[in-house]
C-alpha cells in the first residue's frame, strides 16, 4: 500500500453520525447493504476489497460538535487497522480546520 493510492476521507460540513457515516459510504465506496452504524462501518473496513490508505482530512469541525462519535469513529477506525495489518491505514490530517467556516470560530 502506498500512500499515493490513499483515499480522502474529507469531513468538511459533516456535523453528525448520520453525515459521518453517508460520507464514509460515498468515498469507500461502500455497499448498498451498509447499515450506517459503527458495528457495520467495522465490518466493512474489515471487508475492503483492496489494500487502502484513508485520509482524514477536516475532521476537527465533526470532532467539536459531535466528541462521542468522532471518538468511537476513531476506535472503529484503529481496531479495522489492527485487524488488516497492511490492508488498511488511516491517517488524520492534522491542517487547521479553519475551512469549517465561521460559526466554528474559524475563517
């Protein structure tokens, strides 16, 4: 897996589980069966079809206005990458934020 195949994982505007959860199945190209819950967002990542590295980019907005679900996002996320060794990494961007908008504090 190498880090130019990796596949942006962008949270701009995503302000809940709900959000969360379309977006990761519109960028992973998940299937029509997806349930939309972490214990199936964890069954899919498990699943993927190729090896994939996932980049997290403006997750700082989701993370302020929803803390519990970013924070489970983030152990369904390492227990996927524990449980693929090599298939699967995911990486947060660690950018400003700021492109969240005014309401955030930002600009």
């Amino acid at each position: 897996m190498r880090l130019d195949d990796a596949v942006v994982l962008d949270l701009y505007g995503v302000t809940d589980k709900e959000g969360f959860m379309d977006r990761c199945a519109a960028v992973l190209g998940l299937p029509d069966w997806f349930g939309r819950n972490w214990d199936a967002l964890a069954d899919v990542l498990g699943e993927l079809p190729r090896p994939v590295a996932v980049v997290v980019t403006h997750w700082q907005g989701y993370a302020r206005r929803a803390p519990r679900d970013w924070a489970t996002a983030q152990e369904v996320f390492a227990a996927a990458v524990e449980d693929s060794p090599g298939r699967l990494s995911v990486l947060l961007s660690l950018g400003d934020g700021r492109r969240e908008g005014p309401q955030d504090g930002g600009g």
